[in-house]
C-alpha cells in the first residue's frame, strides 16, 4: 500500500539588524562572549523592552512579497519555558496577531513542474542565549549575545509532499529573503534555520503523527534528513509501531535521525500578551511607503530577463540566483550600452561564474568589479581582443594586474586588424604549406581550419579571426 | 472544573515550583478555586469582543535601530552566582 508524506516547514530568518529586536545592544556576530547582551537581554528585573522599527519594515516587505495579509494590530505574547539560555523563563513572541497573516509562494521543481505552497504566518520573536558546555566541569555556561536578536519565523502549511519539494521551498524562501535584504542567509552562523515537521498516512487518511527535525544548517542535510525521517516512519509504523510527536535530530555521520527531547509538554507554553509591551498598529500608509521601495523580486527578474533581454531560461535562472548576481549583470550591461546582452550573459555564465567558484568567493567579494568587466567587454566588442585574448585579459584582472586596457597594453595584446599585417601572416603561412593547399583543393574543406589555426598561432593569437577567415577563403580560390 | 493530585504535580514540573506532598491537596483545591472563576466568567457573551492586549489604550512606540548599548558584562556577573570566562554558570544541562 502506498504512503502519503505531509511535511511543514518553520524558517527562522534573523533580520539584517544594527541593534536587537527589544533593545540597543548590538546584533554583530561574533563579539566576545556576553559582550552585547545588556540588562534588557540577561532580563533583569524592572527593564521595558522597546520595539526596534527596522523590524517592523522588514516584517511587512516579506509579508508583501508573499502577497500575504499584514497584521495591521499586531501584538506580542510571552511564551514560557524555563531554560538557562533563556533568561526572563519567557520568550518574546507572538501568537494570535502575527504581523504577517496567510501568504503564498510559487516553487519550481527540477522537472519545471510548479506548485503553490501556502505560508501560514510569520511572526516576530526574538532569539535565545547560547549555552556552552565544558568551560567548567559539571556547569553550564550561557553566552546571552544571541538573546534577543530578532527572528522572523516563517511558518508553512503542511503543503510540500516530498524532500525536494520541501528543499525548493527552503531554497526559494532564502533566495527571497536575501533579494530583499531582510535577512543575511548565512545558514553557517545560523541566520537562517530551518526545521521540517514530516509526517505520513495513507492517502485519504488524517494526518499522521509528525517529528520535528531540527538544526540542518545545509540545503543538502536537509533533504537526505527528510528521506531518512520519512523511511524510519514507515518502517515503524508498517512493523507495528506508532511515531511519537518529538523533536529528532539529524546526524550526518550516520546519515540517521535520534531523538532530542519528546513534546509532550507541546501545548503548555501558556501563552499570553505581553504586559510590556503595547500592540503595534500598522498604517496603509506605511505599507504603501515600503511596497514603494519593494526591490524588484526574483520570479519577475527571471520573467523580465527573457522577455526583455532574450535570454534563455537558463541564463537567467543562473543570473538572478542572488540579487548581488542579477545587480552585477544589469550594471554589465548597462555599461556596455546593451550593446552584446547574450556576450554579458555568456561571461557572467561561464568565466567570471567559474572564478568565483573556483576561489569560493561570493559575486559582491570579486575582485574584478562590473566597470572592470565592462571595460574588457567593450574591447571585444570593438575589435580590439578576440574572445580568446579576453580569457588572459580576464585572468589577469582577477589576479588584480590593472583595468583591461592597462593590460592589453603591457602586454600588447591588442588584436592585428591591420589588413597589410594579416595579409603578410596568411602569405607566410600558405607558402610554408603547399602539400595542405592542394588537399584543401582537392576538397578537403576542413584543411580551412587548420590554416586559420596555424596563422592565429603565427600572430600569437592575435590577429582577428574573422578578417583571417575571409582573407583566406578569398585567397584559396 | 477542579484539579487533583496528578494536575497539580504536573503543573509544578511546568512551573519549576515545588509544592511539597503534604501541600498538594490544599493548592489543589486553591487552583480549582481559581478556574471555577474561570468558568463563571466564560458565560459572559464575549462574540465580537477583540481580545484585550494591554489595559492601556495606547500603541507601541519603536525605537529607531541604532546600538546605544555597550559592554557591561563585568558589572551585570559581578551580581551573577557564579561566571567564569566570561560566561554565566548554570547547573548542568543536557539535552
């Protein structure tokens, strides 16, 4: 009989903040311990936490993007449950009134099949201490520079029903988050964390029992941990078991899932609003202010760059899959005056794409800048370098040995499309092979190639293939 | 509604307050007290009544994102019972 699987995911994305959700202590990753954790955040008695705007903004172009409702009242709870990193016994949160309400998001698979996955809320909380354990033998110790920083949790519908489509999810709603700046996406230092409640039944059947899988900080981890929670469900379930609401964690050495702690306690965080602060009320007008300086998303970037710029799908999948990315290659373009939109792509694709990689280096950490670029397209374009001169030229930008044109002038790389000096090169090259003159005759017509090759190697590349092409054909008559 | 022994021992492993065995009857009894209130005010109509969120007819007041905070870990572990490197101690926790 075959298995249904329901799975929900709840995305925590730390917004790109100066200061903390409640207080003015800094958010900097990486200080030394306790060093940014201030009254309000180790909770001491008698502290009024004040909510932080930049929040507020970042909250509402998310809920925007979703084209979700905007919680116009929005109010903060106490969630209570005692644990050292949690200082207050509480944590700021909310329940009822969550400042983004139903949305929705459109995600691709790898087969081009699309599906309409449902957000259920996202709603504002701040974040926990961290707790530290050996320092002292037999103790705990407790880093509170990560409490109060503010998260955005993203809650889904239970709407994906594979791993892949639980990743597409993830992966988009990182993608997304990133275009519009609320939120680094740096899974490493935890800035964006995601955990999966998978369940399965038989078709037609209630939900099952659902585990919850927590702390993947890798797209990869997060699907291989899903498949593996999946197959554990049901084999226990078809061997007579039953799953236990619980939260487990992913082991990739083992490549298995084990148990962290039960939830049966799940429903007893006595929720309730926080008497400290007042409910937060959102005008039109504000939504409207920030709709207004909405970046332009993903999807319509993608949309924009076939229809308008006639690239293929693949082009610009590949372009606009970080907005440093798709900022890069508009900033090429324009540069170049849209002169050669597909030689932009094909550069930003492959040569410049491959340097990254190849340093592991992000778009906005390249030490070839989009005018630097620019610059070297706009001497192919103009004749001055064939596309393979540009691969040196390029090289040596990266390794930071000038502008282009510095460059092809140290090291006189400037194209021959002087007609005389090629003429002599094509003359010079047919005399030294006369035997490979008559086959070409004879009607071996690839013997063409073999002539332009020797002649480029002549020129040391750089004499212009086209003009070599034509001079040739004409001579060989 | 009114609570018995397992309730109330369940409520104080939430809470992380220990009533003692002979005590147990009497906060027991002292809790149903308190939800039998409950239960007198769940008949009033409260349809078209938003949940009240805060007693005061105020809005929140945000704080513009800048730090205004700076490094007081000495003084806030010198009140703490105990710290070491930097770091506030706590009985041990495992997960």
């Amino acid at each position: 009989m075959s298995w249904e699987v329901v799975i929900g995911l709840e995305i925590h994305a730390q917004l790109t903040t100066k200061s903390k959700i409640f207080s003015g202590a800094s958010t900097a990753y990486g200080a030394a311990p306790n060093s940014q954790a201030c009254p309000i955040d180790v909770g001491m008695p008698g502290m009024l936490p004040v909510l932080n705007q930049a929040v507020i903004g970042k909250s509402i172009m998310l809920g925007l993007a979703l084209d979700a409702e905007i919680g116009k009242r929005s109010v903060f709870d106490r969630k209570n449950y005692f644990y050292p990193d949690l200082p207050k016994g509480y944590q700021t949160t909310q329940f009822e009134f969550p400042i983004v309400g139903q949305g929705k998001m459109e995600i691709e698979l790898e087969d081009g099949t699309k599906k309409i996955i449902g957000v259920t809320r996202a709603h504002l909380e701040e974040d926990a201490g961290k707790s530290v354990h050996g320092l002292v033998p037999g103790q705990t110790g407790v880093d509170l520079n990560r409490a109060g920083t503010p998260l955005l949790e993203i809650v889904s519908d239970p709407d994906m029903s594979s791993a892949k489509e639980a990743v597409a999810y993830a992966k988009k709603m990182h993608e997304l988050v990133q275009y519009l700046g609320i939120c680094d996406g740096n899974m490493q230092e935890g800035s964006f964390r995601v955990d999966s409640n998978v369940s399965v039944r038989r078709p037609g059947e209630p939900l099952g029992t659902r585990a919850e899988l927590k702390n993947i900080n890798s797209f990869r981890f997060i699907e291989k941990a899903i498949e593996i929670e999946i197959e554990r469900q049901i084999e226990l379930i078809e061997s007579g078991g039953t799953v236990v609401q619980e939260t487990r964690l992913y082991d990739a050495d083992n490549d298995t899932t084990r148990s962290m702690r039960t939830k049966e306690d799940a429903n007893d965080y006595r929720y309730f609003p926080c008497p400290d602060l007042l409910p937060v009320i959102i005008a039109d007008e504000d939504i409207e202010a920030i709709r207004a300086t909405m970046p332009e998303l993903p999807d319509a970037k993608r949309t924009r760059f076939v229809s308008e710029l006639g690239l293929s799908d693949y082009d610009a999948t590949v372009l606009t899959s970080s907005r440093a990315m798709a900022e890069f290659f508009e900033r090429l373009v324009a540069l170049t005056d849209a002169k050669d939109i597909k030689l932009c792509a094909n550069w930003m694709t492959s040569g410049f794409s491959a340097a990254l990689n190849r340093e592991g280096l992000s778009v906005e950490q390249s030490p070839v800048s989009a005018e630097g670029l620019a610059g070297m397209i706009v001497r192919i374009l103009d004749n001055s370098i064939s596309g393979k001169i540009a691969k040196q030229v390029f090289e040596a930008m990266w390794k930071g040995e000038g502008t282009a044109d510095e460059i092809i002038e140290a090291k006189g790389l400037k194209q021959i499309t002087d007609t005389g000096a090629i003429e002599a090169l094509v003359d010079e090259v047919l005399a030294n092979n006369p035997s490979q003159i008559e086959a070409y005759k004879a009607g071996q017509t690839k013997m063409l190639g073999y002539f332009v090759g020797q002649i480029m190697k002549a020129s040391g590349g750089q004499a212009n293939p086209g003009q070599v092409n034509q001079m040739l054909v004409a001579k060989l008559k | 509604m009114s609570l018995g022994k397992t309730e109330v021992e369940y409520i104080s492993r939430l809470t992380q307050i220990e009533v003692r065995e002979e005590a147990v009857e009497g906060v027991a009894e002292k809790l149903s007290n308190i939800l039998e209130l409950f239960a007198q005010m769940e008949a009033a109509d409260t349809k078209d009544v938003l949940p009240m969120a805060h007693p005061l007819d105020a809005v929140q007041r945000l704080r513009p994102d800048v730090v205004t905070e700076v490094d007081q870990h000495k003084k806030l572990q010198a009140i703490a019972p105990a710290a070491a490197d930097a770091h506030y101690l706590v009985p041990q926790v495992i997960e």
